[in-house]
C-alpha cells in the first residue's frame, strides 16, 4: 500500500500535464458566416475573401497572420489585392468558439493600434467550417 499511496497524489499532476491548453488551432482550410461571407485560409500565409453576390462570388486576394499566442488571439489580413481594402490592413481580434467555429472582429486602418478590444455583439462576425 505504501507503493501506491505516493502514485495517488501524483495522479492529478500526470493528468494536468496532458491536457492542453493551447487556444492555437489550424486555421487552414475554408470558414463561412452563411450569410455571404466565406473566408479561405491556405497554409503559405494566403488567403481569399468571398462575397456572394445572387449565384456569384467576388473574390479577393490577401495575406493574413494568425498570432495564437496573443492574448486576445490576434488575426490580421492585409495585402489585399483588389477590392474597397487595397492598400489597408484589417487588424482583428479572433476566438474560438469550437474546434468548427470562431468569432472574429476587426478594424480597418494603418497601424495596430486600432485594433478592437473586445467583441461587440453588432460587429463581430461568426463563422463555421466548411468541410470539403
């Protein structure tokens, strides 16, 4: 009895251990709001805005940069190479809301110091995986 009696207080710290806490997910693949708004990320860093349009798509180029690490989770797009954000950056705060869905607000300007510090309910977008 004396072998497992250590092993017991042991357990919890053996368990926390394995579990994660890391809010760093893949974001690579295509995320939409069902409401018009698709978002595509690829893994080089690109990505593609989609707008719909009746039966059609606007489509624009960009970059973005996903930081996990931030506190709030940061995601900025930027690049843009067509379309009324050429020439500016979209600097937004990003969270999870499950492993198929995130929330994501933004503003547009110049510098990061314009980027949101919390998520309005009227200027947050959600959107969902799309599985292939």
């Amino acid at each position: 009895m004396q072998i497992f009696y250590p092993l017991f207080f042991l357990m919890p710290v053996l368990f926390t251990a394995c579990v994660s806490t890391s809010n760093c997910r893949e974001l690579t693949g295509r995320w939409t709001t069902y409401e018009g708004q698709d978002l595509v990320f690829e893994p080089n860093g690109n990505a593609l805005w989609l707008t719909k349009f009746g039966s059609q798509y606007d489509t624009v180029r960009m970059r973005f940069q996903y930081d996990c690490a931030a506190k709030p989770i940061t995601l900025d797009l930027s690049d843009f190479q067509n379309g009324p954000h050429t020439g500016k950056s979209l600097f937004g705060i990003f969270d999870w809301s499950s492993d198929s869905s995130f929330r994501f607000r933004y503003e547009v300007g110049s510098q990061p110091t314009v980027r949101p510090q919390d998520f309005d309910m009227e200027q947050t977008q959600k959107f969902s995986w799309v599985p292939n």
